[in-house]
C-alpha cells in the first residue's frame, strides 16, 4: 500500500493600498477586478470537491478595501465607468485608452472579438488621436475591460450577465451601470461564502502582518548584509515596535470579518527571519510557511533536481520544523517547483496537460517518500492566488477543476488544512534558521538599492518625527479629553506609517521591476508619508514633493578616479585595481524564467581606454550549441559628431525606456554564453539613421569569472578632454531585456 501524501495548498491573497486617503477613491481597479476575477470563484470552486480542503491567506488590506468598496467606495475605472459618456472630457477619454486594455490579449481581450478590433485600433498607431474613437467605442472600450475581469462562472449566480457577455458592443449607460452593480453583489457574497467554509472545516483562513510589511527589516533594518548600505538609516527600534502591532492588528482585523482569529501567519514575500518567528511566537502564532531556499541555507542542503524538476530527496522539504529554542511557532517550507510552475510555467499549456503533469510530479514525490521513517509527509505548495490566472484559459478553470479531481479521486493523496496537520505530525528540531525571501534567498527586491534605500530613509525619517510630536502632544493634553484627542491624532498618523512600511512599494522602486505604473506607486508613498505631517499639522518635507523614481537606474556610485585595471576576467578586485571605477549593482529578477544575466556592471577610463567590467549571473544565461545568445550592446555618443542612429535592439514589450529614445554615434555589441564570448564589434552611425561596420583597431577582452572590455577612446573618437555619454543595453537574439541606466546617459571625460 502506497504511504499517504498530505498536501497544503496555500493561496495567497493580497492587494496593496490603492488610496491617497480614505476618502478619496481607488487610484487603481485591481482589488475590484480580482474580486470578480479570482477572489470568489478560487473558493467557490471546490463546491463540487467535497474531498479537496484548501488555505487561504488573506491581507488584511484586500479585507479593509472590500468593506470600503460595499460603503460605496468608487475607483477612477469604475468611476468613468459608470458615467455618461457625452460628460467625458479628453484627458478621462485619453485614460480610457490608455488603462482600459489592461488585460490579458490571448486569454481575455481576444475573447471578445470586438473589444479586440478596439485594442488593434487603439494600438495601431503610436499616438492616437483621442477624436479617432467614436463616443459610443468609448463606452464599449469600458464595457468589455470590466467584462473581461469577471468569471464566466457568475453567469449562474447573476443570468443577466449572459446577454452582457454576448452584446460586445452598443453598451449603454444602463448596462454599464448594470455590470458595476453586479460586481458589488459579487462583493457582498465574499464574506459570507469564506465564513461558510470555514465552518465547514473546508479551508484555513491565515493572514499577514496588516500593510504587508517585509517583517524582517522592520525588526532590524541591517538583518542581512546589502551591497550598497548608503542612505540606509540605523536600526530604528520604533519600527520593531511597529512589527509587533502590524501583526497583532491583522489577527483582529480577521477574526473580526471571519469570526475565527487565525493560527497561521504569512509572512509578506515570506521574508523570514530569527526575530521574525520570536514575534510569531509571542503572539501565539501556530505556524508559518518559508521558501524551500531557506530550509535548504538553514540545513546547508542544497535541494537537488532532475531534468524534469523533481526533487531526487524530498523528505527534508516534506517535514514540518520548530526552532530549537522553545518557539510555540511551526514553520512548513514551500516547494518553490511547484509555484514557478503555476505562476510562470503552465499558463501557456492546455489546462488538462498541465494538470495531470502537475499531478504526476506529486506522485513522483510520494513515490520516493515511500522508504521514509515517518508515516506523515507535508507537501506544500504557497503560491499567489491572483495574478498568474490571466495567463490560463478560462481563467485557469480547466487546470484547477482537472487537478482537484486528480487529486480528489487518488484515496492515497489528501489536501489538508496545515493547523489541522500539525496536530498529528512531531515537529522536526531546527537548529538555525536563515534569514531571506523567497526571491534568490534575501532582501535585495527591497533594500540595498540605491532608489530603495532613499524610501526607507524617507520612511524612518518620517517615523522619528511621529514620534517626536507624540512625546509633545501627550506632554501638552491637559486633561483625559485633550489626551483622547492627541491619542486620535497619533493614531491616525500612525496608520500613514504603517502603510508606508508595506512590501509593494520598495518592490517597485529602483532596479529591477517594472509595473508600467511605477509613478502611481511612487506617488502613493510619498502621499503617506506627507498624510503624516497633514495630520500632525506640520508642513511635510520638500523632498516629499519630488518622485523617487526620478533616480531610478543611477549608478550605486560613480567613478572616483581614472582607472588602469588588468583585463583577465578575473574576480578578484585586491589585483585588478577596479575599486576605485563607477558601479552599478542590479539584483536579480523576481520572475525566474527572465533572470538577469548581468548582476554588476563596473565602468571608468583613464586617458586611453574606457574600461567595464560585467558581473555575470550564469544560472540565468541561455545556453545554446550553436550560436551565442546572449548580447551586450554598448551605445555611445560622441559630442563632437553630430550624425547620429538610433539604437538596434527590439523592445519585446510597451515599457520604453526614456534613455532608448536617444540616438547615438557609436555601438559596440557582443555575444557569450556560460563558457565563451565572441570578440567585440563596432559599428558607426551613418546618414538615414544607419549604422556602418568598422575595425576595432585597439582592443581588448577577457572572460573567465567577469567580462571585462577595454575600448580605446581613438576607435569611439574621443579627443582628450572631450566627454562621451553611453548607456549599456543587455538582450537576448537582439531583444532587449534591460536597460542601464533607464532614463539618463552615463558620462566619462578623457
């Protein structure tokens, strides 16, 4: 008889503060679409699994902004939505078609054939004219983006929206009207359908610290050793303080919408640390989940895979743990596999291919479980819940309604509710546990960047001026009634402070995501933090005032004197005389299948030469037998020449970087993979925006632990005394990846 497998699906609900102030409305639409998308139906689909038990883990925030949505909240998109056209004036028509396209072309717009012949004409040409759209495609541009966000499912709830779904086009005011009121009877079924199972015993409702807060760095800013520390403040104990109240807040909130106070805690990005599971502990929390990189840094076990991604020794990562110092707090590890594949990997596929594939990995775990000691195993797979399903058909329908069923019809497998589990299993001792997310094992997607680092001196500097006029305005209350009225104040500046500790912002700032709204994001941070001064009625800082992304892609640091280094490829910067060039440090990329290739770039000259030094990232270069994929291109621009072409590489998608628009005088480019490189090529601009091939007369290379490239000032025809700017593009087949920086030329004079 084959040795049952238990199984935790952790789905993972979150949704940052979309909000200047509370009354004021949504600056984007994305907790109300994922309502009717995902929110709703990832539950109600298990009605007909009576077997399959599911976790969910809901944000605190995701909960707040679907009570405000039921008291009548509005965001700018639903706003125009249910407005009467004739009053649309051209800068509400020019954000219609600009942010009413947002969604997936193959699996959502291409569904609706209209809406898609309003997609190809929008995007037919660069800048449309807002009078090229009739007053009647407007509101159907509307119409089929909110349509296209909602589940066909609900068409057995609300039969109205049968005929919705079949119009495409012609939609009136009415039915716009009608769709939105839909999406809030679909809003008011939320709470009731989640309380429902969990009375069932069905699902486990866990939560997260309430703003989404990355934990660790909140309790000790300088957890973990960054490559760039400047601008980052020492460690603040106020925002330890703020740890501890973040995470009792959210277990209140949620027992207060659900009725049940949750056992579970998800730590945002599962950023884990020490202290992190000590506070856990403290409040009583039962268990948390972490990445499989940090068991395998905590157990100095590297987790190895075969071709195909199976585990060749599950046990370790199928066990549930407890630190060895009395902590009240489990801690499951997620197989990391398994998310990729749901959240990077299946969407392109078929859904019954890809779940019985995902199922047979299952089973391939349990078979090698089979020798085990232990009579319980823990395979857990913790995953966002929301976002990935754009890319499946049907909203991913097809692959979980197969897989469930796989799952649900094999008497040796069973879903089960990770509190319940513990129960019966003997944790297993954990000596140490290392400090990291579940992105390449550590903080680097919110701190140590140079954008970063500048939000979270903003934050902390903030923060000290809270408390500051805390002390002042409960020195100054003068009776119980004048204390009640500071204690309001300091509360209410408190939750800015609490909102601008959130995870969303600092993921999106600096290198290397990309949102396509980093300026909404960028502008709802700082809105908190000025929110603060406003309501301790102090004037904010200047600095408040300018964007933060106005630094994006600027160097760590610039070059400090000329430079001279030996061109080996070697690493070892105590002999090559680097220490003194430029630096730009680029962490890796959070969505595994684009990993950068490139993790530093060094760069300085001396009278002669332009030197650079590329760090390569080899688990993320593309290999191939044949021919070299991978390519950089250097782009420069020679102030003395005034013929200028523009760059070469193709953008794979709508996010321009400022800096490509420029045109340049100069290229070089080459390719390498994980072993080689082929020698440099330089190309020079001609008339008609051309470029013309040339000789490379003076030289050099080498590729062993780095690239390093030195390019003499006479092929780029620099005279003494002269600057030249340059930009470095990495791509892949002559398809851009990235761009540094992003928005303005690096410099160096001879």
């Amino acid at each position: 008889m084959v040795k049952k497998l238990n199984i935790a699906f952790i789905w993972h609900f979150h949704q940052p503060v979309y909000q200047e102030n509370y009354s004021e409305d949504f600056l984007m639409p994305w907790v109300r679409l994922h309502v009717t998308k995902d929110y709703y139906d990832m539950l109600w689909r298990i009605e007909g699994f009576k077997n399959i038990r599911l976790n969910f883990n809901i944000s605190p925030i995701l909960i707040e902004s679907v009570e405000r949505y039921l008291k009548g909240a509005h965001d700018v998109h639903s706003r125009l939505l249910i407005s009467d056209i004739d009053a649309l004036n051209n800068e509400d028509k020019n954000f219609i078609l600009q942010h009413f396209f947002d969604a997936n072309y193959t699996n959502m717009i291409l569904k609706r054939p209209y809406y898609a012949s309003l997609y190809n004409k929008r995007y037919s040409r660069e800048n449309i004219s807002t009078d090229a759209f009739s007053a009647q495609e407007y509101a159907d541009i509307m119409a089929n983006f909110t349509l296209c966000w909602i589940d066909r499912k609900f068409v057995e709830l609300f039969p109205k929206l049968k005929s919705l779904f079949e119009k495409e086009k012609n939609y009136t005011l009415e039915d716009r009207r009608e769709i939105f009121n839909i999406q809030l009877e679909i809003f008011k079924k939320i709470p009731d359908l989640y309380k429902k199972f969990q009375k069932q015993n069905r699902i486990e409702i866990s939560t997260n610290p309430f703003y989404h807060p990355v934990l660790p760095l909140l309790l000790d800013i300088r957890e973990d050793k960054y490559q760039y520390c400047e601008n980052l403040p020492e460690q603040c104990s106020l925002m330890a303080e703020d740890a501890y109240e973040q995470a009792k807040n959210s277990l209140d909130k949620c027992e207060s919408f659900f009725g049940k106070r949750p056992k579970g805690m998800w730590l945002p990005e599962q950023c884990i640390s020490q202290k992190a599971v000590d506070l856990l502990s403290k409040l009583g929390i039962k268990w948390t989940v972490a990445d499989e990189g940090i068991l395998a840094n905590s157990i100095h076990k590297e987790f190895t895979r075969d071709f195909e991604g199976n585990l060749e020794d599950p046990y370790d990562l199928c066990s549930n743990y407890k630190l060895n110092d009395g902590s009240k707090t489990n801690i499951i590890f997620a197989d990391s596999f398994f998310a990729n594949l749901v959240g990077f990997g299946y969407g392109n596929y078929e859904g019954e291919i890809a779940a019985n594939d995902f199922y047979e990995k299952i089973k391939t775990i349990q078979n090698k479980l089979e020798n085990s000691p232990k009579e319980e195993h823990l395979l857990t797979i913790a995953m966002d819940g929301e976002n990935c399903w754009e890319s499946y058909e049907n909203d991913g329908d097809v692959f979980l309604n197969t897989l469930y069923s796989l799952i649900e019809n094999d008497s040796s497998l069973e879903t089960v509710l990770v509190s319940e589990f513990l129960e019966k299993s003997e944790p297993t001792e954990l000596k140490n546990l290392a400090s990291g997310s579940w992105i390449n094992r550590n903080f680097d997607l919110w701190i140590g960047e140079p954008t970063k680092n500048v939000a979270w001196l903003y934050l902390n500097e903030t923060r000290n001026t809270l408390e500051e006029a805390k002390t002042k305005l409960l020195n100054n209350a003068k009776n119980s009634k004048a204390k009640k009225a500071a204690e309001e104040i300091i509360e209410k500046a408190k939750q800015e402070i609490f909102i601008a500790e959130g995870s969303d912002w600092f993921w999106w700032y600096g290198e290397p995501n990309e949102s396509g709204n980093d300026h909404i994001f960028d502008y709802l941070f700082r809105a908190h933090l000025k929110n603060v001064y406003k309501v301790l009625g102090e004037p904010h800082p200047n600095y408040l005032d300018i964007p933060l992304i106005s630094v994006v892609g600027k160097p760590v640091r610039e070059p400090k004197n000329c430079i001279t280094p030996v061109i080996d490829g070697s690493f070892n910067e105590n002999i090559d005389n680097w220490a003194d060039a430029g630096y730009i440090f680029l962490p890796d990329s959070p969505t595994f299948s684009v990993g950068k290739a490139i993790k530093g770039i060094y760069y300085g000259n001396d009278d002669t030469n332009i030197y650079f030094k590329f760090e390569i990232n080899k688990k993320n270069i593309t290999n191939t037998k044949h021919f070299l994929r991978n390519q950089i291109f250097l782009y420069f621009r020679n102030e003395s020449q005034n013929i200028l072409s523009p760059v070469r590489t193709i953008s794979k998608n709508e996010n321009i970087f400022p800096i490509i628009e420029n045109q340049f005088t100069h290229e070089i480019k080459f390719s390498f993979n994980e072993n080689e490189m082929m020698p440099l090529g330089l190309a020079k601009s001609t008339f008609g925006g051309l470029w013309i091939s040339q000789l490379l007369k003076k030289v050099n290379h080498a590729y062993k632990d780095t690239i390093e490239v030195a390019i003499s000032f006479e092929d780029l025809g620099v005279n003494s005394g002269e600057t030249i700017e340059f930009c470095i593009i990495a791509a892949t087949n002559g398809i851009l990846n990235e761009v540094y920086p992003q928005d303005i030329l690096l410099s160096l004079t001879r």
